[in-house]
C-alpha cells in the first residue's frame, strides 16, 4: 500500500518546519513509521529535530527517521551522464566549457531530482507516512510545475528514435557531432519515467495531499491564497490549512491588543477563503519549537484529538481546467444563497459578489492577464470563465 505522503510548504519563516516535524513525531507516536525528509536548500530539520541528517534516512526516535535530501548528490546521481554528453555537444560546436557546462543543465533540475525521493520511497515501501519539509512556497510552487516541463524538455532536445539515430549516425560523424550511447539513452528514458510516474503520486489524492502553514498576518495569507489557487492549476489536493503563531488568550498585556485584534481579523479571512478546506490553528509559544517536547506540544495543540496523517479534506476546493481555449475555475464555495453572480477584478485580485456574500479571489499571473467573461452558480459551485481580453472586448 503506498504511504501516506504530506508536503507542508509555506512563506519563509511561517514555522512550517516546526509543524512537519511535530506532525510527523505524532504519526510515529501513534505506531506509523514514518519518514520526514526535507528539499529545502536551507535546511533546518536537523536543528528542528535536534539530530544530525544526512541524504539518508536516519534513526531519529522510535518509529521515525529523518532526511536531508542535497540537491547537488541528487543531481550527480541523476543526470551526470547526460550532462556530460550534452556539454560535449556543445563544446563540438564551439561553446566554451564553463558556459557548455551551465547550458546542459535546465534551470531548477538540481531541486527537481530532491522530490524524487518521495518516488524512492513510494517504491520501497519501508514507511506507512512520508513527511516532506518543502522549500517556501514560491520555489515549491515552481518545483512542483517541473516534471511535465522537464519531460518536455528533454524529450525535445534528446533524440529517442533508435532507428532515426541508425540513419543519422553518418551525418553526424560527418559533423563532428557527438551521438549519445544507447546505455544513456536508456538511461534518460527510466529517469523520464520517474519523473511522470513522480508527477502521478503527488495527484494521487487518495494518499497524497499538500498543507499550507501561514501565520496570521495579510502579507503571509494573501501569499498562501495565491499559492493555494496555484496548487489547483496543478491539481494538487490541499486537505488542510494551518495558521501557526496565534496569540493564545494568556497574551492579555495591552501591548498586544493590537496584534490580537488584527490576528482575529485575519483568523476570519482564511476561514472564508479557504473553505471548505479546513483551517487548523497552533498558539504562538513561550519559546522555540525545537525538539521532542515542544514538537509533541505543538502537536496537541494543532491536531488534538484528530489522525495528523489522515487526509483531512478530500475534495478539490478549486478546479481550474482550460475548455475550448478558455479557462474556466470551478469554486466550491460555501455561499448560502443563490443570486446574480457580479465580478470585480483588480490585478490579481477578483472580488466575487453572490447575493450578499463576498469573497476575494487571488489569481494566478497567467489568469490576471485575462477578463472574466462569465459567472454561474449551481449546486454550491460558482464557475467563472476567463477568456483573452482581446477576445473579451470583441
């Protein structure tokens, strides 16, 4: 049976790690083995944990284990040959070595070969859970957008027809073009398999799901919805929310009213905004979350008495699919009644009006350069569709 799998990201500095790993310690405490492994280039989990990580796993307590997957010792592993047949190409027609070098690499391949593990460890199946610390959200955003792009892109400047080689063997020869070898060629078709079959289990929302951890602030939220919209452009599943660093009722010094006040606000806006995806809350503590006891305080805290590794919402919130060269978001939202459907939009913001109930939507880039040209609201659904602004105005 595969594992369960959870990807925590979030703005830096959110205390998402803190979080995975208290997560994590509850899943392993409940008789789960589990695995948490962290792609972050900046990575904090040994310090979290209070072990020394390494890229495998290693023995952190009963029942867990922890990892620090290095980027650079997942590329060598993964692409050294082909970058050394693409960087002779290169070099063959005159590139210098150091630029050749640079160019046989795509750009953020290094992080992509990090969410391999996860696929390692699908295929063992040596742990019931699979916790994964991810970069910020913005680099996780753009990791999780790579195994289709790579595909692509290797499958076009790589030249998988074997016979098409046979005929341009002589060609090249005549050129002085390097031909890459029938072993590499293999090899760049299994490392091309992983990656779809990678891309596979994070949409496998039956056993794999991603969290977004924020704090109460506006910057933090308005940043996590636009990740969350951008995770449903994916069809990645979110099935939980979670605000970290509220200030508990103890805080009664007037000094924070302020901060209370604003964090109640904000406690609010991702009710609203995110549901149906429920939103979990953790209390600012009186120190750093670091280690066993203040993972498992944490822990309570957030989880209480629910499964942390359980999937905790299983439909998608928001759907965004492209139909006839339009782009049409489906929205799940929990408006009580039906009316007539208006829409404002401001950059990258669209104000939804149904009736008396208002809901801001943070839009992805590529749909803020469109115009919404429709709205319908059905069976709890608002679908609204975007179309080319010049096709809008038309």
């Amino acid at each position: 049976m595969p594992p369960r799998t959870i990807l925590y990201t979030g703005k830096g500095g959110v205390g998402k790690t803190s979080v995975a790993a208290a997560t994590a310690r509850r899943a392993a405490a409940e008789g789960r083995r589990t695995v948490i492994l962290s792609t972050d280039p900046a990575h904090s989990l040994s310090d979290s944990l209070g072990v020394e990580l390494g890229p495998d796993p290693v023995e952190v307590s009963p029942g867990l284990w922890g990892q620090e997957v290095i980027a650079e010792a997942e590329m060598r592993r993964n692409w050294d040959r082909v970058a050394a047949w693409m960087s002779g190409l290169l070099q063959s027609k005159g590139v210098d070595s150091v630029r050749a070098e640079e160019l046989s690499v795509p750009p953020g391949l290094d992080e992509l070969f990090s969410l391999l593990q996860i696929k390692r460890h699908w295929d063992r199946e040596e742990f019931d859970v699979v916790i994964v610390d991810c970069a910020p959200s913005g680099e996780t955003l753009r990791l999780l957008g790579y195994p289709e792009v790579a595909s692509w892109w290797v499958r076009k400047v790589f030249p998988w027809n074997r016979s098409l080689l046979s005929k341009a063997a002589p060609i090249a020869k005549a050129l002085e073009i390097p031909m890459p070898e029938p072993e590499l060629m293999d090899e760049v078709e299994h490392l091309i398999e992983n990656l779809l079959a990678m891309d596979e289990i994070l949409r496998d929302h039956e056993h794999c799901s991603i969290r977004l951890v924020m704090n109460p602030d506006r910057m933090v939220i308005n940043e996590a919805r636009r990740t969350f919209t951008h995770l449903c452009l994916f069809g990645y599943l979110t099935d939980a929310v979670i605000v970290n660093r509220v200030f508990p009722d103890e805080v009664s010094d007037s000094y924070f009213a302020g901060w209370r006040e604003q964090q109640s606000a904000q406690l609010e806006t991702v009710e609203e905004g995110f549901s149906p995806v429920p939103v979990l809350t953790a209390r600012y503590f009186d120190r750093e979350v670091i280690g066993e006891d203040m993972h498992t305080r944490l822990a309570d805290d957030l989880y209480g008495e629910i499964d942390p590794s359980g999937l905790l919402h299983s439909g998608m919130a928001r759907e965004v699919s492209t139909e006839d060269g339009r782009t049409v978001i489906r929205i799940r939202a929990p408006f009580t009644e039906k009316g007539e459907v208006k829409l404002q939009q401001a950059g990258e913001e669209l104000l939804v009006q149904v009736g008396e109930a208002r809901r801001t939507i943070m839009l992805p880039s590529g749909l803020a350069r469109r115009s919404p040209s429709k709205a319908s609201f059905e069976n709890e659904t608002l679908e609204i569709v975007f179309e080319d602004r010049n096709a809008a105005e038309a």
